[in-house]
C-alpha cells in the first residue's frame, strides 16, 4: 500500500490562542481503514474540517491522491470524492430510510428530469440499479425491513448506520466519519463494523475518528492518536494498544494502577 489517499503535511491551526491541531503528519495509505482516537478537543474533528476546508489550516497542506486540497472550496473537495459526515449530523425528514440511501447517489443520476417524468426505460432501469445497491447496502446494516419506514422513525443508532449507508452510496474515494458508533448500541456497533469491513474492501479508504476501542481494535488497520492537538503515536491497533503515551493520554492513568 504505497500510494496515500491522504497525506497531511505539518497541519496547524489556532483559535484564539488555543492549538487546537499543531503540526500533524500522517498518511491515510490507499485502501486501508484508519482510525485517528484521542481524547476529547484533541483535535480530531477539527482536523476533519481542515481535511474539507471549512477552514483553512494556518500552516501546512493536505494532499488527496496527491492533489493539494489547498484553496479548494468544501464542495469541489467532495466533488473529487472524498466525502465526510459530522459528528452531529441526522437523517432527512420527510423520507424513508431508502429514500435518504438514494440521496447519496444523486450525482450518479443520469436520467434528467424529462426523462423521469416520462418513465423512460433508460430512467427505470437506473432506478431500479441504484435502489438495488442502496438496499443492499441498508442489508449489509440489518436495516433492509425498514426501507420504506420514515428515516426519522428509527432508533438514534438505526439513524447514523442510514446515514453512514448515504455516504457509501456516493461511492467516495475517500471517506471521512466523525464518530459514527457514538449513540450505537452493542447490535449496532456490530453492524458498523460489517459495513466499515465491506467498505473498505469495496476499495473505498476509510478515516474513522472513534472512541469505541474496542471497534477500534476490530476493524482498523492503522491507529493515529491525537492528544491536545499534537500527534501522539501511530501504529496497528496492537502496537498503540500496548503503548504507555496513548494509554495514559487517553486510556486513562488510573488502568495503569488498576
Ligand atoms: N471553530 C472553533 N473555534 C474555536 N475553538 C474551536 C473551534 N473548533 C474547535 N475548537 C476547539 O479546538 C479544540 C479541539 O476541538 P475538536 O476538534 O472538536 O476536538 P475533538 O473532535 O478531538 O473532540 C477544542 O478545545 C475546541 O474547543
Ligand atoms: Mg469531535
């Protein structure tokens, strides 16, 4: 895996006079699932909106397949496939589960408006394609049986798989997930960690920021710790596992006693 999906080089930002990022480095290798932990306001979803350019970073450049991001607006960043959701974000109102999986495809969409009104064969047949793939994407999760259910009517955790479906059906290159277990029961962090394994072996890298470890543990091949801004260790899940910084950093001291 030589090629980097991602390549941040020296990434800082400041606000106020706080570093919240400060001088990060790592690569996100090609086809590889990474997760960056650290502790709350280590700066990982900063680094996210850094990655997406909601602002720029002070200092450094990110790379994407070796393109520099810098300058470049959020949506031009999406448009060359590397697609995120934020920690916060929620299903479509007013739509069924599929419909919300749909709404990722919609740049796929070939068929114009003419086209649809009129039910053209060529218009069917894409339908048919993309509503196959976004409900074998909703089996991969265990939520086919609610295809037709309003999105909204779903558990929290039934939610964010939707939406983690939405993003995949973009067919991205890169994927950026701010924490997508958070609110997740046992069941369903189960799931996710089908879908991330699916996902990346579709080709589609994967950057996770978790706190779940041990999801963490299970599904990433490569660990990027993040600790008041600064990176703290990278490495396999065993090696970060076992390595004194990251456990007192973000572990928590007191398993050092324990
Ligand atoms: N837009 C902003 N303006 C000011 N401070 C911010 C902003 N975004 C994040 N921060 C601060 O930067 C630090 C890192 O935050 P964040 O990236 O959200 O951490 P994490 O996602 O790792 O929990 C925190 O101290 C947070 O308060
Ligand atoms: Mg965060």
């Amino acid at each position: 895996m030589s090629e980097s999906a991602l390549e941040a080089k020296a990434v800082s930002i400041t606000f106020g006079g706080l570093r919240a990022v400060a001088e990060v480095s790592f690569t996100v290798p090609h086809g590889s699932l990474t997760a960056l932990i650290g502790p709350n306001g280590a700066g990982k979803t900063t680094f996210f909106n850094l990655v997406t350019n909601l602002f720029p970073p002070d200092s450094g450049e990110i790379m994407f397949y070796g393109s520099s991001l810098r300058g470049r607006s959020p949506a031009e960043i999406a448009g060359m496939g590397l697609l995120r959701t934020f920690q916060t974000a929620r299903v479509f109102p007013g739509m069924t589960a599929l419909e919300n999986v749909l709404v990722g495809a919609y740049k796929e969409t070939k068929a114009g408006p003419l086209q649809q009104m009129l039910w053209l064969p060529a218009a069917l047949r894409e339908e048919r394609r993309l509503t196959e793939r976004a409900t074998a994407l909703l089996d991969l999760v265990g939520l086919s049986v609610y295809r037709d259910v309003a999105a909204t009517s779903l558990p929290i955790g039934a939610q964010k798989l939707v939406e983690v479906c939405r993003a995949v059906m973009a067919r991205p290159r890169l994927l950026l997930l701010d924490e997508p277990a958070a609110g997740l029961n046992d069941a369903e962090t189960a799931e996710l960690a089908a879908l991330l394994r699916a996902v990346r072996d579709s080709g589609i890298t994967i950057l996770v920021v978790e706190h779940n470890m041990s999801l963490v543990m299970d599904v990433a091949d490569q660990v990027v710790v993040l600790d008041l801004g600064k990176l703290l260790a990278r490495g396999t899940p065993r090696e970060i596992q076992g390595d004194r910084r990251v456990i007192e950093a973000y572990l928590g001291v007191e398993e050092e006693t324990a």
